[in-house]
C-alpha cells in the first residue's frame, strides 16, 4: 500500500461534534458558524436511554438545511452507555437505541453512527488472549442483530478506545470487522485515543507504518473518518483527556501528516475538543487544523 505524504488540492474536510440541544437543525447552524463542512451529533442524550423522536417535519428540515449549508458528511455519535459486550439489560438496552439511530439515519443523509463497543467490565485480556474471551461471542451476536434489524446503508462506525476497553488494539478491531465480514462496519480513528494506546504518528514514516498496519490488520478501505484531538497526556497514558488543537502532547505534526497522506487526507476530520472558552470545538481549533492542510 502507497501512503505517500502530499498535499491535497480538495476542500478538505473539517467540522466537529456539536450540541444538537433544541434540535437538529441547530448543530447543523453551530458547525457552519465555526467553519465547519461536516459534522458529528449525538441522535439521542448521551447519557440515558432516551430515543431520539424527531417528527417527518424536522427531519424535512435538517435534510433541507444540510444541502443548503452543504455540511457534508454527517454522523451520529451513540450514547456513551453502550456496551454490546453484555447480555443481560445493557446489552439489549443498547442494541435498541443503536436499532433506532441506524434505521433514522438514512432517512436524513446521516452516514451512521460512531460507537464506543464497551467494557469487559475487568482487566483487558492481552493481545494473545482477546480472541479467545467469551464475551467476544456476545459482542459479536449482538452487533449481527444491529446489522440485521437496519437498512444496508446505515454505516456501523467502531471508533477505537483510548482507554483499557475494547477496541484500544488495532489487533481487536481487526478481529471484530474480519469476523463480522459486513462491509457496513467502518472504524473512527480517534487522534487522542491513539495517543493514549501509545501510536506515535509524530512523523511521515511513523504514519505510513500505522497505516500498513492498520490496512493488514483491519483493510484502509474500512477507514471512515478521524476524531481530531489532542490530548493532555503522555503518548502510552491510556488516559482519554482531550486539549485543544497544538495545545496538547498529540502535536500538530501529527495533524499535518494526516491531513497530507494520500490514504487519510479525503477522510472527515471531526473535532472533540474543549474550545478556548470550555464550550466545546470553536472557529479557533477549526482555523487551527485547517491550517494544516498546507
């Protein structure tokens, strides 16, 4: 695989995750406002079981209003409490609410949804042993029945952890998409969660050994999008704490890289990052990182 470092003469794209409060259509004004060309939603509260329940007119108008803005790709986030690795009330709980947000998002252009997998609820098994851990069965039988119960152009985003959950090795993502065999299930890449798991992408070579990694293990065709954050940590931490652009320990050479390779630069850069004034990403950070570009 050739993933050599270029610079891009398309509008790359730059947007982030932005409150959806009040409705839809209001994350799709606030991204605009801060420069954004994509963007990131939660479909539902973050936090509880709460389903999303927009009416046919709101849904009209988001649909009308992403064109008109041109805001484009856009994704869900899932709640936070999803854990598809239990089989018991959280498991079915979170298999509903993923049912729902996929069989709402082509309805409105929405690509799919971003998914944090879960836990294991105890210590991480090692890269020799995941494979072998009976809740990957669990896992793996509930995301089938996600995939089973939505449309085939709902896209099911794996965004890998930056913590001791699953999806912190490229090694278990690997596994889950080759043994789920569906070409809807895609993978976020967090920059700071990456960071956490100790990939240090802080320059060209580094990156492209990253990606034939990544191709090997997972498929570069399977890359849907990147979250863009820094982080307040050391490389290795396991510590998911994000800072804003070239304010962290990511460092913005590992922005530009990415923002410049052949293999990443067309992807959608979507940024999570706390904002100069705490309220979440800003034109600063998007100005920022698109200063990258070159």
């Amino acid at each position: 695989m050739k993933n050599d470092t270029t610079l891009t003469t398309n509008i790359p794209k730059i947007g982030a995750h932005v409150s959806a409060s009040g409705g839809y259509t209001n994350a799709l004004e606030k991204v605009s406002q801060i420069g954004g060309n994509c963007l990131q939603l939660f479909a539902s509260p973050p936090r509880n079981w709460s389903n999303a329940n927009p009416n046919a007119e709101q849904l009209s108008e988001f649909e009308e209003l992403k064109g008109e803005l041109q805001i484009d790709p856009v994704y869900f986030h899932a709640t936070y409490l999803i854990n598809l690795s239990d089989n018991e009330r959280i498991g079915e709980s979170s298999k509903s609410i993923l049912t729902l947000e996929l069989k709402l998002a082509p309805q409105i252009g929405v690509r799919g949804s971003v998914v944090h997998l879960g836990s294991f609820k105890e210590k991480r098994p090692d890269e020799e042993a995941f494979r072998e851990h009976p809740k990957h069965n669990i896992l793996l039988k509930n995301i089938s029945q996600v995939l089973s119960q939505t449309p085939d152009n709902a896209l099911f985003i794996i965004e890998n952890a930056g913590t001791h959950k699953i999806g912190a090795s490229i090694a278990e993502i690997g596994f889950i998409i080759k043994s789920l065999k569906d070409r809807r299930v895609k993978v976020c890449l967090d920059t700071c969660h990456l960071h956490a798991a100790g990939f240090d992408l802080t320059t060209e070579e580094n990156l492209n050994q990253f990606l034939e990694l990544f191709d090997k293990l997972v498929g570069i065709e399977n890359l849907e999008l990147f979250h863009a954050n820094e982080s307040r940590d050391e490389l290795g931490s396991y510590r998911d704490r994000h800072e804003n652009i070239g304010d962290g320990k990511v460092g913005a050479g590992v922005f530009r890289n990415l923002l410049r390779n052949s293999a990443t630069k067309n992807k959608a850069f979507i940024l999570e990052v706390p904002g100069l004034d705490k309220k979440g990403p800003d034109l600063e950070n998007v100005e920022r990182l698109r200063s990258l570009v070159g």
